[in-house]
C-alpha cells in the first residue's frame, strides 16, 4: 500500500511540474527540426521484461508472452525508499520489443539510440547481435537499417549485467561502493531515422573528439562573441555528395542574429569534417543569474537546395577560466563570489536510476532554487534532461567519469 501511495504522490507530483512548466528535453543530443529530413521516435513503450538468466532470448522467435510489460525507463524493480547498501537485483536481465517499421522509412538509415543500460548489454535485432557496450551512463548505439524485416515482426532483444565486473568502470565492487547503480534499461530509447546523408552520433563515430556538432566558444566580451563550429557527415551512398551546410542562430523569440553557409563535399561511403565560425555582435551572454540560450538551427542541403539532414542545437555564450590565485573567470570578468554548490546522484526513491525526465528537471530546480549555482554529478554522465534543465536555469555542472576509489590498469578499463 505505501508504494502505491508513494506512485501516486510521485506521478501527481510530476504532473504538477509539467503543469506549472512544460520544459523541453533533447533526444539523442538534439532538438528536432521540423522539415530537416530526419525524425524521431519513441520506443519507451510496450517492452516485454524478464528478471533473471533466459537461454535463447535473443531468439526472434522466442516465447516471451509471459514475460512482464514494461515501459522504458526501466530500473527492474521498485526499491524501499530507504534502501542503500546494495540491496537492489544484482545479475542479468532481458527486455524485447516487437514492433514494425513505417514502410515510408524504407531507405533511410536508421539508429536505435539507448540514453544508457546499465552495466554489460547486448543488442540483438531478429536474433543477430548488433553491438556489445560495457558501462552503463553513455548512450548505446546501433545501426539497424540492414537488420529489420520490411515484411513482418521485428524483434529487439537486449540482454544487461549489473553484477560486479572490475573490466569497466566503475569496477568497484558494489558492496563497498558508496553508491547504487541499479540497472536496466533506465533512460529513454529513441529510433533516429534520417537520410543516407546525415549528421553523425559522436557517441556512434570511432572519432577522438570528433562526431556530429560541435560548438565552442573563442573570444567572448559584451560587445562580441565568436562561435566556433565543426561538424561531422557521413555519406552512406555509393555517390559523392556535394552541398551546403547551413547553420542559422535564433534569439529565443526567433530573431535571427546570424547565419553561415559552409559548402561541403563527402565521397562515397566516407566522412568528413568541416569547421567554420561566426560572429555576434552585442551577445546575450549566458551566466547562471541570466542563462540566455540561443538555438542555433544547422541543416545540410544538396545542390539544389533541399534539406537533407539537420537539428536544433540549443547553446548558450560564455567563456570559462580559472586563473591561479586570481580565482574563476565568467566571459572575461572575475566572478567575483564564491561558487556554492554540492554533488548530485541521479536516483529517486522508489524507481532508482529510472526518473522522469521531470523529475530530472525537478531536481535541477530545487538545487537552484535553495542557492545552488555549480553541481558535481556523482559520480557519472547523468540524464540528458537534467544537462538539458542545468542549461536553462542557469547552473554550472561538473561531469564525473564513472567510479569512485577505484582504478584497474587494464588497458580496456581505461577504453571503455
């Protein structure tokens, strides 16, 4: 009966928060663009999940029509509100989804993208193994445009770990880790479907430093700001492709400030980076009293100008620098005041590591709303919708790589 309660006071509590602000969260790392030839869907909904070992789930003709249905984000259980000290499930799992695909879809490429699943993961599409991943706070991504039946079912089968493994962060054994990891498929699914041209997924490109689009910042002031930009794009086509890519920046009413043409050319079946930068006159420069995020719309066209990829980016202009005895500079200035600030875990009571993107964005809030200005996320890459709230509301976020007290010096620890 508590937990039923506590459900209740928990949906009633997010529903509030949708009410009094409808906030906007990213997928996959982008905001959609509508009329840029790639599109978006969910695949949260309608999984079938069973706890435990299961010989030939990943089978596309597997009976699993007594398993559980589940909706994504997935977390296995529901936990005492108190609970700590690795009392959560720990070993395999196994989720599948039956679905079709839109037969306008037919040609384009298409990715399934997992925001995270905890620990070890497999993913099998009709009974053939895509991808492995070890670690459980970076997206898993899969190309699965020559792996589904255009005729009939398709079957994704994804097999998960949490149980101890010192091979990938954070290795540390969970009994005497500070903190609980959970498992599952805990963030959100998406299938990306976009043209044979298109902007890649860095978390998908073997690119150091590189993959999809990239935005830095050189010379900032009140007066003027420099936005640098490099972008990544594939051509999976068997022609070499010539165009442009175009990048536009809107104020948030829409006012255009600036816009940009790059020309583009990729040879057949290969990539290429291209870099450029703009100027702003006069920014409206982000910091955490006055977080001002501009969208910045990039969209690759071919010759005779239609669109053929693109997304929205929502970025904010600032400088950052730490400079010795002289203490944290903001665009150019002293801060002038101390950075107060605290760590964050991305659990909930109840559900664990599977919140809501509004609660991530909850969260977010009330640490703004009770000082906060600089938050270490403990101790992982935690949920786009929380970095996406941490944008608006104005807070400076610290990105942990996994682990705590824990290092082993195999070469693939420090790889994955």
């Amino acid at each position: 009966m508590k937990k039923i309660i506590f459900s209740f006071v928990f949906m009633w509590l997010s529903l509030s928060l949708w009410a009094a602000h409808q906030p906007e969260f990213s997928t996959a790392g982008f905001f959609r663009l509508d009329n840029s030839g790639r599109e978006v869907f969910s695949m949260n909904p309608a999984w079938r999940f069973y706890k435990g070992a299961a010989e030939g789930a990943e089978a596309k003709d597997f009976d699993d029509k007594d398993w559980t249905v589940v909706s994504l984000p997935n977390g296995i259980e529901y936990l005492p509100t108190e609970a700590s000290g690795c009392i959560n499930y720990q070993g395999e799992v196994w989720y599948r989804k039956h679905f079709a695909p839109d037969a306008a879809l037919k040609g384009k490429k298409l990715f399934l993208h997992f925001e995270a699943i905890m620990g070890k993961s497999k993913v099998f599409v009709n009974g053939k193994l895509l991808t492995e991943h070890f670690g459980g706070y970076l997206p898993v991504v899969v190309d699965v445009t020559d792996a589904l039946d255009w005729n009939g079912d398709n079957v994704i089968a994804v097999w998960a770990g949490n149980s101890d493994d010192p091979s990938y962060p954070p290795g540390k054994a969970q009994d005497v880790l500070d903190y609980t990891y959970f498992g599952g498929i805990y963030r959100d699914c998406w299938l990306i479907a976009h043209n044979q041209v298109f902007i890649t997924d860095p978390n998908y490109e073997n690119e150091v430093a590189g993959g999809g689009l990239f935005v830095a910042f050189g010379k900032v002031s009140d007066a003027l700001a420099e936005v640098q930009l490099k972008i990544h794009v594939r051509n999976a086509t068997k022609k070499s492709f010539s165009g442009l890519v175009e990048y536009t920046l809107l104020q948030s009413d829409g006012t255009e400030v600036a816009r940009l043409n790059d020309k583009i050319q990729v040879k057949a079946g290969k990539a290429t980076t291209v870099s450029n930068r703009m100027s702003v006159e006069q920014p409206m420069l982000w910091t955490p009293s006055t977080p001002t995020l501009y969208n910045l719309l990039v969209r690759v066209l071919d010759k005779e100008g239609n669109v053929i990829d693109g997304y929205r980016r929502r970025i904010g202009i600032r400088s950052i620098e730490f400079k010795g005895k002289d203490g944290f500079y903001l665009n150019g200035k002293p801060y002038g005041k101390p950075l107060i600030g605290a760590n964050r875990h991305q659990d909930f009571a109840v559900v664990g590591n599977a919140v809501a993107n509004s609660i991530h964005w909850r969260d977010a809030k009330k640490l703004k709303e009770v000082g906060m200005e600089i938050i270490r996320n403990a101790h992982c890459p935690q949920d786009p919708a929380f970095m996406d709230a941490c944008d608006e509301l104005g807070l400076f976020v610290i990105i942990n790589t996994p682990g705590w007290q824990f290092w082993n010096d195999a070469p693939e620890f420090a790889q994955r």
